[in-house]
C-alpha cells in the first residue's frame, strides 16, 4: 500500500489575516453616521462642552446660485428604492399585514445616456 501526505498551505499569510481582521474591528466600530462610536458618544464630542476636542457637521457643502455654502445630504437612490418598494408592498398587502422579515433586493440596471 502506498500513501501520501498531503500538506495544504495557507490561503493567507499572518499579516494578511492581521490586516482583514483590524478592517473587520475598525468596521463594527462604526456607526451608522460612518464615525467611530466611542468618538461620537464621547463627552469630547459634545458641542455644548467648551474643552471637547472635536464637533461634526452632517451633509456635504454645496455653494448655492447665490454663492452661499449649504450642508446638504446626499441621496441613496438604491435605498429610497427600496424603501418605495417596501411602501408600495405595504399599501397591496392591506393593514394589519405581517411584513417583518421582508427584504427587496436591489438590482442595478444599466442605462444608456441620452444624447
């Protein structure tokens, strides 16, 4: 009988692995704003604290047509796409009905410009 001994080499080297899993913990420490939360809900963070050492401003500056600056926010159109879905699922399906859980994918279609 004859055997062989098979040796399988890693998919990823120890600083690979070091890198995704210090991505992975920076990522879950972000809230939903995409800040860190033990910044955000730090006394330091809090406007009315006149030691705090950083403040936030939400929106992206946008210069009005009168040459002002506006903090406006963006828009995720594949979420109000969703979220339109989920309304127009809301109205057909009639009240009082059981919609925890449902989900509607999202699909990206392409267009073409118009010229």
């Amino acid at each position: 009988m004859v055997s062989a001994l098979v040796e399988r080499e890693s998919e990823w080297t120890p600083a690979q692995l070091a890198l995704v899993l210090g991505v992975e913990a920076f990522r879950r420490s972000l809230g939903p704003h995409g800040q860190p939360m033990d910044e955000a809900m730090s006394p330091d963070s809090d406007p009315s604290n006149r030691n705090g050492v950083r403040m936030y401003r939400a929106g992206v500056p946008v210069v009005t047509p009168e040459g002002n600056t506006i903090y406006a926010p963006l828009v995720d159109y594949a979420q109000r796409t969703q979220d339109d879905a989920m309304e127009a699922y809301k109205k057909s399906a009639g009240e009082g009905a059981n919609l925890s859980g449902l989900v509607f994918p999202v699909e990206v279609i392409e267009r073409r410009p118009r010229l």
